[in-house]
C-alpha cells in the first residue's frame, strides 16, 4: 500500500488537494444557506484559506509539476495551511475558553473592517474578539467546525510535506 502511495502522480494528489477544499467549502456554504448557521469573522478567514488551498491545489493539478515545481506547489499549499489552521486554532480557543463578558468576535463584520480599516489595524480586531466567534453553533463527534478545519488544515500540511520530501518520483513510462 506504501509503495502504491509513493508512486501515486502528484498531479492526482493535487486534484484530491483541490476536490478536498471544494467540498469543505461547499459544505460551509450548505451549512450557512440552508442550516442557517452565518460565519464569523474567523470563519471567513479560515474559508479564504481554504478557497486558496484549492487554487493552489487546481493549478498544481492542471500544470502537473515534476521537480521543483512540486516542492514550490507543496510549500505555497503548506505555508496557506499553516496561516488557515492558526485562525483555527485561535478560534478553537476561544471556543473552548472563553472571555467572561459576552462580547461580538469584533466591532462590525469583516467586510466591514477590510473596508474602513487599513490592514494593519483590521487583522489585529479579527483576532481579539470573542462573541460569536466563541459561540458553538454545530458540532460532529465532540468537534466544532474551527476543530474540524484545523484537522483539514493539519492533513494538507502533512500531504504538502510528504509531496515534497517523502515521496518517491513515479518511473518514467516505458514506451
């Protein structure tokens, strides 16, 4: 089974990569459309990373990198991973402990902020709430979605890291 993995194109793991983040970001938007479950700021910011792993991931998967264009795709893919998974786990956080006072995730929304802020001082409010972005809305074995996403975030970084330095090169095809 080992060998069969190691030997698996990396343009199919790209795909998967790609087919991965599609599907999560289409169960987000089932979850928020027909459950009714609206994201918060965090939220958004975790389905950004998500939507350019995906990217990423297609481009990789259409291009059909050898070399050291694998390793550029699998580092673009990891480093996203790792910025998607510390939101997650800052919410997770939050989630699990809580500030005593109730207080909004942030003063208005994220558009709102990414509109009338510069970057510089909208990033740090994201990140210092508490209210809705603490709140638990929907759960899948003890999991809250920020848990969830981090488990996502975890296995693309584990995926980027095997494409780009455990597994072996396929053989050329014999003509």
């Amino acid at each position: 089974m080992v060998a069969m993995l190691n030997r698996l194109p990396s343009r199919i793991v790209f795909a998967a990569i790609f087919a991965a983040c599609a599907s999560l970001i289409g169960f987000g938007l089932v979850l928020q459309h027909i459950e009714g479950l609206e994201p918060c700021p965090m939220c958004i910011l975790q389905r950004y990373a998500f939507v350019a792993i995906g990217m990423v991931a297609l481009i990789a998967a259409v291009h059909g990198p050898v070399g050291v264009g694998v390793k550029i795709y699998s580092f673009l893919i990891g480093a996203l991973a790792v910025a998607g998974g510390s939101v997650s786990v800052r919410q997770s956080l939050l989630q699990r402990f809580p500030a005593p006072e109730p207080a909004n995730c942030m003063s208005g929304d994220l558009d709102y902020l990414l509109g009338n802020f510069p970057l510089a001082q909208a990033l740090p409010r994201i990140f210092q709430g508490t209210g809705d972005c603490a709140k638990v809305e929907w759960s899948l074995f003890g999991l809250s979605i920020a848990e969830w996403a981090f488990v996502w975030f975890l296995l693309f970084v584990a995926t980027a890291t095997w494409l780009a330095f455990f597994r072996k090169r396929p053989a050329a095809a014999v003509a």
